[in-house]
C-alpha cells in the first residue's frame, strides 16, 4: 500500500525485494482481468524456514486505496 501511496496510476509494478526480520519478502501489483479502479498485490514471504504467499485486491476509492479481500493459504 505505501508503493501505491496515494495515486491511483500507481496500480501494477512488477516484482519489489524487501528484508524483514530474518527474512525476505517478494512483492507486486497486477491489474490482470480487475477494473481500472482495482489491483491484486501478491506477496511471498518467507521466514524461519516457511513460505506463505498472501493475495490481496485492493480498491481505490476517496484518494486512496483500500483492501476488499484477502487470500491466505493455510500454512502446512
């Protein structure tokens, strides 16, 4: 959210590598098959041995941009 900030031509971006805490998480926005307004943010992180990846659409609306829905795998 803080990539895409507060414009709302910030919609895809590929691929952003970011450490965190003896780890390291993979970030981007797409904009495939999601309306103008709309855009899926995939990240994978990967911490203590595990990986999760989250997908999160997000919307923007009123100068910013908001999460609608949130896809968690369970992690085995």
């Amino acid at each position: 959210m803080t990539k895409m900030g507060g414009s709302s031509s910030i919609s895809s971006f590929p691929n952003q590598n970011a450490s965190v805490m003896n780890g390291s998480v993979v970030y981007s926005a797409s904009q495939n098959g999601l309306p103008l307004s709309q855009s899926q943010v995939t990240s994978t992180g990967t911490f203590s041995g595990k990986t999760v990846t989250i997908k999160a659409v997000f919307s923007y609306e009123r100068n910013r941009w908001r999460i609608i829905r949130m896809y968690v795998p369970p992690v085995a």
